[in-house]
C-alpha cells in the first residue's frame, strides 16, 4: 500500500504546487500556466498573487500581457473569472463548453419568478 501523507505534508505538497512556499524565478506568463488560472474575479488578487509567487515580478508585466492577449479572463470553476494562458485558454474553453452551454440552456429555459419584471 503506498504511503498516505500527514495533513502537515499534504498542506505542503499543495501549497508547493501552487508556488506558495517560496517565490519563484519564473515570468508572470509561467506561473498562470503552471497555476492552470489565477483568480482574477477583482481587478487586483491576480497582481497580488503573482507578486507573492514570483521574485521578480512587476505589474506591467501583467498589464502589458492582456492587452497582448497573452494572458486572457476567462470563466472556470465554478464559474469565478480566472487568468489563463491563451494556449490553454483553447484547451479549456473545449473541455468547458459543454458545461458552460448546459448551464446557459437551463437558465433560458427557466421562467422568471416574478410576473410583470424583466
């Protein structure tokens, strides 16, 4: 039977995964690519994530990758706004499509509960 970690090692295997132990060398660009998203739901955690992952980090070079498109919103999880990379941005809107359309096509047909507002 393979060993089961502690909740100590688990905590930090997760945290490691996620860049949050130490800061890393990486651009801004590899660490939302290595993250697979960023929340982004505000206009600032993004840059305040980053910036606690990354040594170098500067928040032009954020603000300079989206309007480059280089670095997209985009709705994941359920459905909170996240940074991704644009290659995985195809990727994901693929795998999410149907879920996304699912979701949408229930809210059309649903009626609204009050008569008479719109």
């Amino acid at each position: 039977m393979p060993p089961i970690l502690s909740t100590r090692a688990l905590n930090r295997a997760t945290l490691a995964r996620q860049w949050l132990l130490r800061r890393h060398d990486g651009t801004a660009l590899e660490a939302i690519e290595h993250l697979v998203g960023l929340q982004a739901q505000a206009p600032m955690p993004p840059y305040f994530g980053l910036w606690y992952r990354l040594e170098h980090f500067t928040a032009s070079e954020l603000s300079e990758a989206l309007p480059e498109r280089r670095v997209v919103h985009m709705a994941l999880l359920r459905n909170t706004v996240h940074l991704v990379g644009a290659r995985d941005a195809l990727l994901l809107r693929t795998l999410l499509h149907p879920s996304l359309t699912g979701r949408c096509g229930t809210t059309r047909r649903m009626r609204w509960p009050w008569p008479g507002l719109t």
